[in-house]
C-alpha cells in the first residue's frame, strides 16, 4: 500500500483564508452599523490569533512535526503578512469606493469623545481635524502595526505550542 503524501497548505494559501475571514467580519461590522462598538473589533483579534494558531499546528503535522521552532514561526510570521497585506488592500479599496464610512468612522469618534465629557469641544473639532488630515497614514500605519504584532505574538504561540519531534543528526543530512 503506498503512503499518500501530506502537502501542506502554503503560507500565502493561509494568509489569503485568514484575511477572507477577517474582510467578511469586518464587513459584517460595516453593514450592522456595529462599527463603533470597541469590543466586537477586538473579535478582529481573536480571528487572526486563532487562524495563524490553526495554519501553524497544521504546517507542523503536515511536515510529520519535524519542523524547527524557526521554521514554524517564519510559517506564521510570513502568513502575517499575507494576510495584513490583503487586509490592507482591501481597506484601501473600501474607503475609496465608500468614502461615506471614513465620515462615518470620524462620526463615531466624535461621540466616543463627547461621551468621555473631558475635552472642550473646539479641542474635540481640532483631533478630528487631525483624523482626517492624517487618516490615509493611520488606517494603513495602525492595521500594519496591530496585525504584525498580532502575528507575531500568534506565531509565537503556535511555534511554542506544535509538536516537535527531534531528528538525530544523521536524519537531518539527508
């Protein structure tokens, strides 16, 4: 009986699935108007921790766990960043064609700020300014930031927690 070889899933395989999951929450968020509700974005999280944990131990089991710690980080860290740059793509495309919800979004920071009661509101009408002044550098620069760090942190997880099966050095020659 011949052994089926396991191939595994690439990591741009991978990060094209985790950044699909997180465009369809986030557009789930979008068209519920559950936008400014600050605990449902960090579900956001959760999704990218959880698929980069997932790929990983998969990677790992697909190799029969003869994967390095390196090897399985630089699996998660490069399924990052396929993910963080789809995500961004797609952000980018979004506000282009939607430019209503970058309003919307200023909107929504306006009342969080009201709603803190402790900036007069000329001070409150002046960060706005700067949000949208710089909005193009803090939705890119803060996507890129929180996912690569997200990333990172799960593709430590993963690499920690997946099994490794040591090889003698005379197997690792070959």
């Amino acid at each position: 009986m011949e052994q089926v070889e396991k191939k595994p899933i690439t990591h741009f395989v991978a990060g094209l699935i985790i950044a699909a999951l997180l465009i369809i929450y986030s557009m789930f968020l979008t068209f519920m108007d559950l936008t400014g509700n600050q605990s449902l974005s960090y579900i956001s999280m959760v999704i990218l921790l959880a698929g980069i944990i997932f790929f990983v131990t998969q990677y790992g089991k697909s190799v029969d766990h003869t994967a390095t710690f390196g090897q399985l980080f630089s699996y998660g860290f490069k399924t990052t960043a396929i993910a963080t740059i789809v995500v961004i793509a797609f952000q980018v495309i979004f506000f282009l064609i939607f430019p209503e919800y970058k309003e919307k979004i200023i909107d929504i920071s306006r009342e969080q700020m009201l709603k803190q009661g402790n900036l007069p509101e000329a001070q409150i009408d002046q960060a706005l300014e700067m949000v949208r002044k710089f909005f193009w550098a803090g939705l890119i620069g803060g996507s890129l930031f929180f996912n690569l760090v997200s990333g990172a942190i799960g593709s430590l997880i993963a690499a920690g927690i997946t099994k490794k099966v040591p090889q003698s050095p005379f197997q690792q020659q070959s």
